[in-house]
C-alpha cells in the first residue's frame, strides 16, 4: 500500500475516512466518483459543479466534483431518499447503497501495510533449467478449443520462445521488462507478474489459447473505470471463454466495485458461458475483497506450499469460493535483475531487504492468490476441453467437486492432477 501512495501521490485519497486510526483499506482518484444513471441527475442537483466525464459502462457513469471524495459521497448518501428523490436502486438496497462510490484503485500490491493486494511475496529466482511447480498436466491436449485472457501487467515477450509451456502464449507487451533478455537489464516493480500467472494456466491447460492483457499500467495497480472499459473491451475483441484477473481492493461501500456490479448487471451475464476467476487477496482477512467475493465471480484463495492447510496470508471467509496451491510456486519470469522494496515477510527463505538485488535467469519462485487464481481459470479450461461445457458452467462443476474435497479448516479445496 505505501508503494502504491508513493506511485500516485496526490493523485490519490486514502479510505476510509479514519484511516489514521484504523488504517488505508483502500485508495481511490481524487475529485472522481462513479454514479449510477438512475442517480445522476439527483446528484448532480445535490453537488453543484460537478460534470459528467463519460459514460463507462450502460448504467454508470464517471463524474468528476470540487470537492473531497468521502465527504461528498456522505452527503449524498443524506440527501438521497428525501422528498421526490429514488430511495432504492435496483437490488432493492435502501439510501443508494451501491449507487454511488469512488473511483477505486485496483491493484496487484504486496501485503506489507493494511490493504494487500494479490502477491504476498516478491519473487525470488530459481535455476535457469528448473521445471514448473506444479509441472504440466499429464493430459497434453487439456484446454484445447479454450481461450483464457488474462487481466494483468503484460507480458514478457522472450518467455514463450525459453519455455516450452509457453509456446504460443501472446499478448501485450510488459512494460516492467526492457526488451531484450539480459542478466544486467533492470526489472520495474511487478516485472514479470502477468507472465508468471500465463505460464501457470498453460502448466493446467497446455493446449488453451492464453492471451495477457497490459491493464495494471502503474505500480502494479489501475483505476476501477478503467479496469471496467478493459473488461468491456475484452469481450468485444478478444471473445474469452475464461478471464483470470489477480487484482482488486477492499471497498468504500459493502457492495463492492459499483462499476464492476453494473458491468455484469449490462453487459457480463449476457455473454453466455464466459467465467471471471478473481484472486481473494493476501491480507489474513475475512473482509471481502472485491470483485473476488462478488457473486458472479470465482473467488480463488490460496493453499500452503504443502497444499493441506489455507496459506497464511491468504484472504478467507464464506466468500471465497475455491481454494488452489499459492504458496512458493515456480514458473516463468523474465530475465534480468530485480531490486526488493519491500523487507521479506518474516520465515522467507531466502531472507531480503528493501535495495537487495537478485539475478534472475527465466524462472522464479513466487506466492500469493495471485498464482492460485490462474491455476483455477487453467483448470476450468482444462474441464472445458474434456466436457464440453462453457466455462461457466465448468467452473461451477469443478468449485462442487472441490466442496466434495474440502479440507478441514478451509473448505472447497482444487488440486492439479
């Protein structure tokens, strides 16, 4: 979190309103809110001076206001349901609840301060010549006929030439990874992140069509808006049958990420058989952590490096849907050298401080719900391939046969095979 206020500066506020006492649970833009279309002409009668930016998705809209950002949602939330005003928005939630909400800073951050993210680690390198943990699927012809598209940093593109899992795996560029390999050629924060999440769906499914979107633009993290005019654009040019997305934030308000809700509302459920799998987040809680807990979601937390207990860091709670490995996984990186920011949690072998450098030479070692969420999107690409079904209805079947094989103490639990 602090990496990420450092990243944005006054570009971004701190929430919630306490957050000095209780800590930052989340960020959002200044000046902005998100407002559902039912709502705005009232809101823009209650804060004069505010403007419509644009529309984002049918239903919501971006407006930018004078003043500060919680202040003025608080007192909209006073105002609406007075007088001649709508007191209920279409889920039936009184006093516009989840009508009207920051523009959220989404994010794949590192736990360290309250509000992680969905890496509970930096990476640490491994062998050139080492293999994926877990490895490939014995079934080489899983995932065929399934694209995944991943959510994410970008992609390194050197990786599907080094590895053979990864040939064939295209997609934007990561702007964390100087082109060329190089052993001296420096790494930005969160280099790397987006190929190491499409090498873990190949390892579950090696014949999908993998395809990783550059979104998380800067440190690691994009705005709410346009997280969801990335979605949007992803079902109109890339036609997914499953999206990984390892990113996503503690909230303003219960219901979550407004333009995300509306999004699916308009625009998500209508394209049949598609499936988002979020990652739960690595901040030990049971608060829900959004879009991950969002009923048309896949919830994906992580299980420990020995794959029979929940992996300490990991987010928990009724909301989470499914549990994979996300503890010390291997597979592929860039090359380069990285520098730490961050001390390693307490227990990480090897041990690192913020300035230390690591030579990194293909592959890496990595944790987080980051890495269990491509592991679940593989593995329904996978079930896809064997049965015919969409990818909805896969990864409805596969989180039942997890609860069939909950481990005590965590619950619906995926293992590859």
């Amino acid at each position: 979190m602090d990496l990420l206020v450092q990243a944005y500066g006054d570009e971004v506020g701190k929430g919630p309103k306490n957050w000095r006492e209780v800590g930052i649970q989340y960020l959002y833009r200044q000046n902005e809110i998100l407002v559902r279309d039912e709502y705005l002409d009232h809101v823009l009668r209650i804060v004069p001076g505010s403007e419509v930016q644009a529309p984002l998705v049918h239903g919501v809209s971006l407006l930018s206001i004078p003043g500060p950002v919680i202040e003025t949602l608080e007192r909209i939330r006073g105002e609406v349901g007075a007088g001649d005003e709508p007191d209920r928005h279409p889920e039936g939630e009184q006093r516009g609840a989840g009508a009207f909400t920051p523009n959220h800073l989404v994010s794949i951050t590192p736990p360290q301060g309250t509000g992680g993210g969905c890496p509970a680690t930096e990476p640490d390198p491994v062998d050139a010549a080492a293999r994926p943990e877990p490895g490939p699927t014995i079934d080489a012809r899983a995932g065929q006929g399934v694209r995944v598209v991943v959510i994410d940093s970008g992609l390194d593109p050197d990786a599907p030439g080094m590895h053979p899992w990864m040939d064939g795996v295209t997609g934007d560029p990561d702007p964390a990874v100087p082109p060329g390999p190089a052993p001296n050629r420096p790494l930005d924060l969160y280099a790397g992140h987006g190929t190491f999440i499409a090498g873990i769906v190949r390892c579950m499914a090696p014949r999908a069509e993998v395809i990783v979107k550059n979104i998380v633009k800067k440190a690691g993290a994009t705005f709410e808006a346009n997280l969801v005019r990335a979605l949007d654009r992803c079902l109109d040019d890339d036609f997914p049958d499953v999206i990984s997305m390892s990113a996503g934030t503690w909230t303003f308000d219960p219901t979550g990420l407004l333009s995300l809700t509306v999004f699916n509302e308009r625009r998500f459920r209508h394209h049949k058989g598609v499936v988002l799998v979020a990652a739960a987040g690595n901040d030990n809680s049971r608060r829900p952590f959004w879009p991950a807990a969002a009923t048309w979601a896949i919830g994906a937390g992580a299980l420990d490096r020995h794959w029979r207990d929940r992996a300490e860091f990991s987010n928990f709670g009724g909301w989470v849907d499914v549990y994979a490995p996300g503890e010390r996984l291997v597979n592929a990186f860039p090359v380069g050298t990285y520098t730490y920011r961050e001390p390693s949690l307490p227990h990480h072998v090897p041990p690192h401080q913020p300035g230390d450098q690591a030579a990194f030479q293909g592959m890496a070692r990595w944790s987080g719900t980051s890495f269990s969420t491509p592991m679940v999107a593989g593995m329904i690409a996978a079930r896809m391939s064997r049965t015919g079904e969409n990818g909805r209805d896969a990864g409805a079947a596969l989180v039942a046969q997890a609860r069939d094989s909950a481990l005590f103490g965590v619950g619906a639990a995926l293992l590859p095979r």
